[in-house]
C-alpha cells in the first residue's frame, strides 16, 4: 500500500472515519528530516497492509496542523478509530516505528 497524501479536505474521510490504525505523517517541503522520513514511511507502508500511511503537509493544512498541536516537524499521529492516541517527534528510524505498530 502507498502513502496517502492527505489535505485538508480528506483528511476526515482518510483518517477520521477509519477504523483501523493511521500513521499520519505531518510534514513541510522545506524540513530535511521530514524528507528523510518519507522512504522509511514508503518502506513500511508497501509491507503492512493493516495499516493506513497517510502524510499532510503543514503548510497547506495549518488548520488541522494547529487542532492537533503540531510544534515540531516531523511528527506522527497515531489514530485508531479517528482518535489519536500515541505520537512520535523527529526522525526516527524503521525498527523504532515498527515498535509503534501492533505485531
């Protein structure tokens, strides 16, 4: 499964109304290790079909950006259900978001 970019828009059908687990990815063009992320998030996502891998982009989403409490980029949302419940800031590695996600 590929990574979902997300806006505003579909934000609510893409990860509100899902029932099973959302990695959301907040993220900015100009952030170099929200760049570095997205091979890590693209790896995973094309082997866990369980999980839903969704990225949005700050910039064009302050809003939903702001109603989540992002302050530092990069960021994942965990969300089952449509609620969060689990978060982790900066780069991180495959083996360590692996650990986030249900075996």
């Amino acid at each position: 499964m590929e990574v979902i970019e997300l806006t505003g828009e579909t934000f609510e059908a893409e990860v509100l109304r899902e029932s099973r687990l959302v990695v959301v990815d907040f993220w900015a063009t100009w952030c170099t290790p929200c760049r570095m992320l997205t091979p890590i998030l693209e790896e995973i996502a094309a082997a866990r079909t369980d999980v839903k891998f969704c990225k949005i982009n700050v910039d064009e989403a302050q809003d939903i950006a702001e109603k989540y409490g992002v302050m530092s980029l990069p960021i994942l949302l965990f969300f089952k259900n449509g609620e969060p419940f689990d978060e982790s800031i900066g780069l991180i590695s495959k083996e360590r978001l692996l650990s986030f996600l249900p075996q």
